[in-house]
C-alpha cells in the first residue's frame, strides 16, 4: 500500500502508510523525490501496537521534497 505524499517545508517529516481490511504489516519502506541530497532517515518501522501501520521520519525534508511510506500488507494467520 502506497501512502500519501508528505510535501518538505525545509523542516522534519513524518509519512505513514495503512494495510487495509484485515492485512496486517509484514514490512515496509519509503522513497523520496525531489532535490533530496542525504536524507538523514530517523525511523523506518511498524508503528507500535498498530499491526497495519509503517512510519517513515526524516530530520530535515527540503522544501518541494516530497517523502512516501511504503507498506507490505498480508493476512497473518492466527
């Protein structure tokens, strides 16, 4: 599942993406466009306790970025 876009103001940026139904997360990633010279990733993870959610977090999104979660859904038996 593709998250929405998060526009960079020149300051830190958080984007998220959701598995949907009864999918759960099973990974998950980002990509960022735009003039993005060392993005400085500060977290990359499931959110805690919500099973179908991924957070991605950077310390600095120039303005015009743009940051995009990612998230690899499945049904998880049990």
């Amino acid at each position: 599942m593709v998250g929405t876009p998060v526009t960079g103001t020149g300051i830190a940026a958080t984007a998220t993406a959701l598995c949907t139904g009864n999918d759960d997360i099973t990974g998950g990633g980002y990509d960022t466009t735009g003039l993005v010279p060392g993005v400085n990733v500060t977290q990359n993870i499931p959110v805690d306790n919500t099973p179908d959610r991924w957070q991605t977090s950077v310390s600095l999104l120039p303005a015009g970025a743009t940051l995009t979660a990612y998230a690899v859904c499945a049904v998880v038996p049990g």
